[in-house]
C-alpha cells in the first residue's frame, strides 16, 4: 500500500528508486526531500482532515509519482503531485450544492501588450442578467485561466448569486505572461492593468461601482500590494497564500526570492496602514508562507482594516484556494 493513514499519522511506502519525499510538507523545492532511510517507510504526523500533496524524488533529484497511489490532486503545474487525506478533507456547502441554474456570461479578449509584450488575454465573467451601464462591483482577477478553470471563480460566484448570498459582480480574468516579472511587487503591473485592461472592460462592458483585486500566491502578493497603495482605485483585496516573502529586486539562483527575501510589504503597510480595503485573507497550514500571511493578518487586525483570515488544512495549491474562494466572496460580497 502506498500511503497509510492512522489516526494524524500518515506512512508514506516508498517505491523502488525512492530517496525522498518532497511536497506540501517540504514546500516542494524550498527545502529537502524528507530522506528515504534504507526503503522504509516515511511517517508524519498531519493536522485533522488534512489533504497533503506529494511525491517521490530518484537519486538523480527528479520528481515523480507514486505509481502505487492514483489518487492526483488539483494541480496545474506537474504532473506527478498526488495525494493523501487524514479522514475527510471538509468542502464548502457551496461547492457541495447543485450548480446554478442561472450562469453568467464570459466575454472573451486578446490584444497585443505594450507595458508587457506578448498576446494579452482576459475573460470578462458577468453575472446573470446584466444589463451594461449597471454599476456593480468588478474584481480584476491574477492568474484568470487558472481561477477561472481550475478555481471555479465565476461558478461559485453564480451559485452564491442564486442563493441570495451575495450581491451581483463581475469578474475581470486576466491571464499574465511572466507572473513572476508582472506580480513580484512590480509597480508596472498597474500601468498594464490602468492603460490596457481597464480600457477594453470599463465603459464597454463594465461599470465599477467599486473595484477589487483577486489572486493567489504571487498574484495574491501584487494585489495586497496595489490595493494598500491605490486607494483612488481600489477597495477590496482578495488574496489566497499570498507570498508576503518579497522585495524589490530580491533574486535567489537566478530567480526571484520568495523565500529569504524578507517581509517588505509587511513593513510597507506597517507605516502604512490600507484602512481604505476590505481584505480577505487565507492560507494553507502546510506551506511556507503559512508564517507571513499570520502576521500580515495580525497587522490588518491591529491597525483596524476591515478583514477576514482564514487557514485551510492544506497546503500551497488550487485544493486550498478552491475551497477558500466561497468565503472569500461571501466576505468581500455578501449580502447579509
């Protein structure tokens, strides 16, 4: 059997050719494998209905799957991830409910990029009925495709619409094209979504009555971080695993640092306190930046910003902010 599950314990068997186990619980590549000691097995203990992502790593370094467990987990990126859950992993009764009868509409748009080169694309998301020149809410989501396909953003919005949850909103999905150039607290980012989003959305398919910013880890990150700064602009920040570990400019092996780069944007808001948001906050228990969204929410607290955290029993993945978007938006959109 390759995965054994004992009360929290759970055993991980590992294959021939195993010397490690890397996953939520190593943060995948940011820290070493957990070591695989002459075959045996690999126990942890995990908190209560945990879903934990994992996989195996051969003397070489390289990741591959289980092949004794087929459970595969929500994941976009690899395609060796997969999973193992102490007990039942708890969803949301807004993702157990029936889908909605009434379905939004999602225009779709491509323009060539001038703050950033390269094809643009976005997915307007109105909610049922919408007729233009209504003012409603707009959220600008980071990572669209992702939270649009594999997040399932618009549906449970359709949902929580249908059940007299929320008010109406639209969502703006707007894909990137380097994430880790355009989100890594970069202040061009804006001029991207002000000079080309917002034209081709505003006046022509959409009326904000206020706008929001929607993303997950690094795009949780831009933001938090946009948001705070812009109150002319925004009002609302919506931010899953945001990776509260960067600065300017830090790189680490050639690639940007959100691990040492320290907590800027903490600091930032320390001075600066973004009393003009309503923030909604969370975070898996089994990730790296489990630390920095903790203390970001207890400066939000301290400092008297209307906010919500919240953390999962999970770790840095699409299984986490799945089942966090139905409070996100009941928190940020709710209607009572």
């Amino acid at each position: 059997m390759a995965v054994s599950v004992q009360g929290q314990n759970v055993t991980f068997t590992p294959p021939e050719g195993a010397v490690g186990l890397i996953g939520d619980m190593t943060d995948w590549r940011k820290r070493d494998p957990l070591p695989v000691v002459g075959g045996q097995p690999v126990t942890l203990r995990l908190p209560r209905g945990a879903w934990v992502e994992y996989a195996w790593v051969n003397a070489a370094g390289e990741a591959f799957a289980d092949p004794d467990n087929p459970q595969k987990s929500l994941n976009p990126w690899w395609p060796y991830p997969r999973a193992a859950v102490v007990g039942a992993y708890a969803r949301h009764p807004l993702w157990l409910a029936p889908e909605a009868r009434l379905r939004g509409t999602a225009h779709r748009l491509t323009w060539e990029g001038e703050v950033f080169p390269g094809t643009r694309r976005a997915i307007v998301y109105t909610p049922h009925g919408h007729q233009p020149g209504t003012a409603l809410p707009v959220y600008y989501v980071q990572d669209g495709v992702a939270f649009y396909r594999t997040g399932k953003l618009g549906d449970v919005a359709d949902r929580a619409l249908e059940a007299g949850l929320t008010a109406p909103a639209a969502f703006v999905f707007v894909e990137p094209g380097d994430r880790n150039e355009e989100y890594y607290v970069n202040a061009r980012y804006l001029d991207f979504l002000t000079e080309e989003v917002m034209p081709r959305v505003e006046g022509k398919l959409l009326t904000p009555s206020v706008r929001g910013l929607w993303g997950a880890s690094l795009g949780g990150l831009t933001s938090l971080f946009l948001g705070a700064q812009h109150p002319e602009l925004f009002s609302r920040v919506s931010s899953h695993s945001g990776a509260f570990i960067a600065r300017p400019g830090a790189m680490r092996e050639g690639v940007i640092d959100t691990v040492g780069a320290g907590e800027w944007l903490l600091d930032i808001l320390r001075g600066a306190p973004p009393t003009h948001l309503s923030v909604s906050l969370d975070t898996g228990v089994l990730e790296w930046l489990t630390g920095p969204n903790r203390r970001m929410a207890a400066l939000l607290a301290e400092d008297g910003v209307a906010h919500q955290y919240r953390e999962y029993p999970s770790g840095h993945n699409w299984v986490t902010w799945r089942e966090a978007l139905p409070e996100a938006l009941l928190f940020l959109q709710g209607s009572g």
